[in-house]
C-alpha cells in the first residue's frame, strides 16, 4: 500500500486573536454577571416595595376575625386595627366587597378614635372602593366624600381630587349603562369638584384636563348645555395646542367646541372658527377643520343636505 499524503495542516492562531478572543469572552462573562447582580437588586427591590398582606399571619376566617375584633373594642388599639385590616383583606381576597367595605370602615371609626388621620383616610379609601366593586356608587360616594375632606384637612389636593373622580367615573357609567340622567348630573358636579382641586394644585394638569373633558361631554349628552360645554372644550384646545406632547389633540377639542358654537348660532360658530384658526393655524389644514367649516356653510344656507352630505363625506 502507498502511503497517502497528508494534506498541509491548518496554522494555529496568532496569539493576537487569541487573546482578543478570550477578552472577549471575559467581558461577556463580566456583563453577565453585572445582569445577574443587577436583577438580584431589582428582585430585592420589588420584595420591598410590595404592599404588605396583613392576613398571612393569621389563619382564622374574616367572620372570627372580626367577633376577636369586636371583643377588644376599646381596649388594644393596635391589636384591633390588625384584627379588622387581615379581616378586610380577606374579604376582599373572597370578592366579598360588601363585607370587605363595612369591615374598612369600622377600621376607620378605629383610628378615628386613636386620632390616626392617615389611617383613617386610607381605610375610608379602601372601603369606597370596595363599594364600588359592589357596584353600589351611592355608599361609596359617602365614604370617598368623607375620605377627599380629609384628604383636604391634610392639604393634599391632588389625593383628594382622586377620590373623586373614580366615583364621578362610576356615576358616568351608570348614566351610560341605564340612561340614568341623575347619575350624569352628579357626575358632572364630582368632575367639577375634582377638576377644581387639581387646578389648585397646579401639578396635575393632565388629571385635569381629562375630568374637565369627560365633563363638558356629559354637559352636551343628556344635559343640552352646549354653550357651557363649548367654553370647556375650547379651555382644553387653548391649554394643548400650547404644549408639545398634547398638540395633536386640540384639533378634537376645537371642532368639539366648534359644534357646540354650532348648535347656538351659524353666524357665531364662524367667528369662533376664524378665530380657532389664527390662534392655532395648524387647526386650519386639519380634516376637523373643513368638515367643521363646510357644516357652518351648510346651516347658514339652511341647506340640510349639504349638512347630511358633509358628515357622510367625513366618515
């Protein structure tokens, strides 16, 4: 047999590759490990920035809690307050929010005894909103009217402005559900509350503008205010198209506001258009704009097919 040569051999690396080679897979290493430490850190943080559950330690049913609760009234206030706390969690926990809402306030009557402001409010607030999980809008009016006026005592308006809008927002939706025109009005007196309370602030210009507009919509559905509605709508145009992040929502506001005008008066809604578009030109080229500008011309002509022929011609 003839041997068989063998074919040239394939040249080691350089030392240079080599050596980049492992630094890269150093760093690599060295970046895993920075994540892995990174994530321990976020992991820790979580742990503590979690709500701390009150009903972990104790293994009794809400009803035993509370009878315990009901038996030291009076006596040990610490010892009660975490009675009624693991006792509303639990219910809770169960979707028993009717009881979960009675047992927050008892809780609340407990540091309103102790002269606990803070955990007076913050029980007041859980029990609001555990009637509004009911649904029952009417008991959680009473106990979040309670919780914003001490929430205004305390001088946090902004807190206190937030316990009403969820109810005013409860309220909206009942309106929207069974058509209950009570519902809206006083829906529209809680956004009113709560949007004068963040103007006050001064910080939370957004939370306002969104109650003043959910508002001035309620203003124009069932309530047929629509000149008090417009006012509203051209306010929030004029506060967006002066800020960068909410520029593109003042052309809805200012056609809204433009159809309110519209409903009073043709010869009105066109001045208020011409001045629309000199103190935001951008409103001019929009698509809101012509519709809005071919339905003035329409109901100055008294021409109603042209006004059914524009709104389709839109959408």
């Amino acid at each position: 047999m003839s041997d068989k040569r063998k074919g040239p051999s394939r040249p080691p690396p350089s030392n240079g590759l080599n050596g980049q080679a492992q630094a890269a897979s150093s760093s690599i290493f060295d970046q895993r490990e920075k994540l892995h430490e990174r994530g321990e850190k976020l992991g820790n943080l979580a742990q503590l920035t979690e709500p701390i559950d009150p009903s972990k330690n104790y293994s009794d049913s809400p009803e035993e809690l509370c009878s315990k609760a009901a038996g030291i009234l009076g006596q040990e206030t610490s010892s009660l307050l975490k009675l009624y706390a693991a006792a509303a969690t639990k219910y809770k926990i169960k979707q028993n929010y009717e009881d979960a809402a009675r047992t927050y306030e008892l809780a609340a009557n407990a540091y309103d005894s102790a002269e606990d402001r803070y955990g007076q409010v913050q029980n007041l607030s859980q029990a609001s909103q555990s009637w509004r999980s009911v649904p029952n809008v009417t008991e959680a009016e009473r106990l979040g009217l309670q919780a914003s006026d001490l929430y205004l005592d305390l001088n946090k308006l902004v807190r206190a402005a937030k316990e009403l809008t969820p109810i005013a927002d409860a309220y909206r939706s009942k309106f929207m559900r069974d058509r209950d025109e009570t519902a809206a009005d006083m829906a529209t007196k809680l956004y009113a509350k709560a949007f004068e309370l963040f103007r006050r602030d001064g910080k939370a210009r957004s939370s306002a503008s969104r109650v003043s507009i959910e508002r001035a919509n309620l203003m124009v559905l069932p309530g047929k205010k629509f000149l008090e509605a417009g006012k509203v709508y051209e306010s929030e145009a004029n506060f967006c198209a002066n800020e960068k992040l909410l520029k593109y929502s003042a052309k809805n506001h200012f056609f809204r506001a433009g159809l309110c005008k519209l409903w009073h008066d043709g010869n009105h809604a066109h001045e208020c258009f011409n001045k629309y578009c000199d103190d935001y030109p951008a409103f001019a080229d929009t698509r809101e704009a012509w519709l809005l500008a071919n339905l003035i011309n329409a109901v100055k002509k008294l021409d109603f097919r042209d006004f059914t022929k524009n709104w389709f011609d839109y959408f």
